[in-house]
C-alpha cells in the first residue's frame, strides 16, 4: 500500500492568503457592531411599533448566532489534530454553516408567522424612526458584509456569514423603503408586507448555503469538483490499468480529500510517482489531502472494495 498526503491547510482568497487572524478581527466587529444595532432596533421597533424593525431585529440576533458559531468552528478548525481526533475539529466549520442555516429558517418561520398576523390586522408605524434605524442597519449590514467579502468563494463558513449580513444590509434597505412610503401614504399594511419580503430574502440566501452544507455533512463530493473528471484524471495516468473505490469528500469548508485504489500492474517506478500525481490534483481539482493505494492487480488477492463497485 502506498500513501500520498498532503496535509496543509489551503484557502485562496482573492488572489492572496488571509491568516485566521484576520478572520478572527472581521468575526469580532461584526459581533460588536450586530449586537450593538439589535438593541437598538428592539428598543426602536417597540417605541414606533414597527414589525418590520422587530422581525430584522430578530433575524440580526439569529446573524449574531451565526457569526458566533462560525467563529467559533473556525477557532476550532485551527486545533491540531490528536491521536483520537485524527482530522482535529476541521469539521466544525461544516457543522457551523448548517447550524447557520437552520437557524435562519427557524428566524423565517416566526418572521412569515407575525407577519401573517399583523396584515390581517394592520397597526400604526411611525415611519421616520423607521427609516433612521433602518438606514443605519444599512450601513452596519453593509460593513460587516464586506468583512468577509474577500473569503465568501472560498469557505463556506465564511460564506455563510457573508450572505447573512449582505442579506440583512439589502432588507434594512427595503424597510427604509417602506418607511419612506408609510410617510408619504399613510398605508400601514407596507410594514408587514416588507416582513413578508424578508422572509423571501433569507430564504433566496439561506437556500444555497443548506444545499452546500448538508452535502459537506453527508460527505458528499464538494460543489466545484466532478468526480468522473476526477477518476479520468487518475486512469489516464501511465501504468495505471483502472481506479476503484473513489472516495470525495469535504474535511471542512475549505479542504477536500480524496482516497482511491490504482491497479497498477508494474507498480509505481519509484514515489516520485505517487508526488505527480499529488500535484496534479492540487493543481487540477484543488484537492490536497489524497491517499492512494496501489495494487497489481493479481486475481489471487482480489480487492473486496472492486467487486463493490459498479
């Protein structure tokens, strides 16, 4: 049996690398600054009665979570592995995109449901305190957003926190709409119908962010690798006659694994080889912790994962 690891973490973003410090200062403003603007929205939706402040409120606190728990799985992920925990805790950071997810459908349920209630029985909003408060949601939305910009394409724990806030920063901005019109109209029922709008927004941006890490979750093959380029790849390679039990999977947001079996019948010429092919699926699909085992193929030893394997 013959092994190829490449254990280094990688996580390319925007042309250039950012330490966990860096993330760790972004997790900390917006922190602050997210807390910060839900006590005042609570105390501003309850002064002007406003649903629509009340239920951004409540979707912030949800983001505040989500940014705790994704900076906590990224804490975590930075662990070293030990004896019993092999692979460390890099898989906090799958678990915290999905916990991130949950959370934000859990916030949509109250949100629809207070919404529904409140259009059957419309109350009177002051429009300006509205609009202040959502304006300034606008801007702290936006800020923390571009916060994680730079990593958003490249870890989905980031990514996650990414589209809670730039999320928020685009529905703060239709409740200074709505305000707007409240002032102008007189039409209270805009407050909720705004909720309602919400309720679409996270659930257009959480959608996604589910998909992907539940399929992380379950070990499926990361979105962005095709496992059948992948096995062309490794029977293309000179001396091997076949490839069997393929295995992809995500180790966390932003490292993927792969383990396969080559038949090679002459066997590698030295491990030079076992370096190639490495470096071609760093190079190629971005995967840069592979094992490999290597087996002649003799019909005496049969592998029992090939006969598996369709």
């Amino acid at each position: 049996m013959s092994h190829s690891n490449d254990h280094g973490a990688h996580s390319h973003v925007g042309g250039h690398h950012h330490g966990p410090s860096d993330f760790n200062r972004a997790f900390l403003i917006g922190v602050v600054l997210n807390v910060a603007f839900v006590a005042a929205e609570v105390v501003f939706g309850l002064v002007s009665g406003s649903l629509a402040l009340l239920s951004d409120a409540g979707h912030n606190a949800s983001d505040v979570l989500g940014l705790l728990l994704a900076w906590g799985a990224a804490s975590l992920a930075s662990r070293r592995a030990t004896a019993r925990r092999t692979f460390g805790f890099r898989r906090a950071t799958i678990l915290a995109a999905l916990g991130s997810a949950v959370l934000l459908f859990m916030a949509v349920g109250v949100i629809a449901w207070e919404a529904v209630e409140r259009t059957m029985n419309p109350q009177p909003v002051e429009g300006m305190t509205v609009v202040v408060v959502a304006a300034i949601g606008v801007a702290i939305n936006g800020a923390t957003a571009w916060l994680f910009h730079s990593g958003k394409d490249h870890d989905l724990n980031v990514r996650g926190a990414y589209l809670h806030m730039a999320a928020d920063a685009a529905v703060s901005l239709g409740v200074v709409v709505s305000g707007l019109v409240i002032l102008r109209t007189g039409w209270f029922w805009i407050d909720p119908a705004v909720s309602l709008l919400v309720v679409l927004v996270i659930l257009v941006g959480t959608w996604g962010l589910f998909r992907d890490s539940f399929d992380l979750a379950v070990d499926a093959v990361p979105k962005g690798i095709d496992p059948v380029q992948v096995e062309q790849y490794l029977s293309s390679l000179a001396g091997v006659d076949s490839v069997h039990d393929l295995h992809i999977w995500g180790m966390s947001t932003t490292e993927t694994a792969l383990t396969a079996h080559l038949v090679m019948p002459a066997g590698p010429t030295d491990d030079g080889f076992l370096t190639r092919v490495r470096q071609g699926l760093g190079d190629r699909f971005h995967i840069h912790h592979a094992t490999l085992q290597v087996e002649l193929g003799d019909e005496r030893y049969p592998c029992p994962e090939a006969e598996h394997c369709g």
